[in-house]
C-alpha cells in the first residue's frame, strides 16, 4: 500500500473552507477557548491551517504569552502571518 494515498492534507486553495462566516458560528473559537486561556500562557496550535484558532488565541492572550502555530504546509502559515 502506498502511503502517500493515505496522508490527509486540506489543500491550501480550500483553506477559506477552514475559516468563514459559517464556521464561526457554529464553532465560535472565543467561546471554545476562553475558559482556558490566560495571560503569560505559550500554546502550540499544532496543524492550525490557517490559523482558525491561532488567532484567537492571540487576541486572548491580551498581555503576555505566545501562540506557536505550526503546520505541514508553509502556505497555511503564510496566511496566518
């Protein structure tokens, strides 16, 4: 079996699939992640396509703290940046 079929990537040309209007609705990251999220805190983001969650969590970490989002695709964080 090869395992190049088998990997699961979202292509970067559908990455606005990951984040929209919809998505934020139904999943709102603010209201998933402020119970948990304090100042001076480092998170990993790890697979944070383009950044969905990433930058909330930067907006939560209103004072002090870092957010490392990594992911396969450079793409993905060069949309984050």
């Amino acid at each position: 079996m090869n395992n190049e079929n088998n990997i699961r990537v979202c292509p970067v040309e559908k990455a606005g699939m990951l984040d929209n209007s919809v998505r934020r609705l139904l999943q709102n990251p603010k209201k998933i992640l402020e119970p948990y999220i304090y100042n001076g805190m480092t998170i990993l983001d790890l697979g944070c396509g383009p950044g969905f969650f990433s930058i909330e969590i930067a907006k939560l970490l209103t004072d002090s703290g870092k957010v490392i989002a990594a992911d396969l695709q450079e793409e993905m964080l060069d949309k984050i940046r």
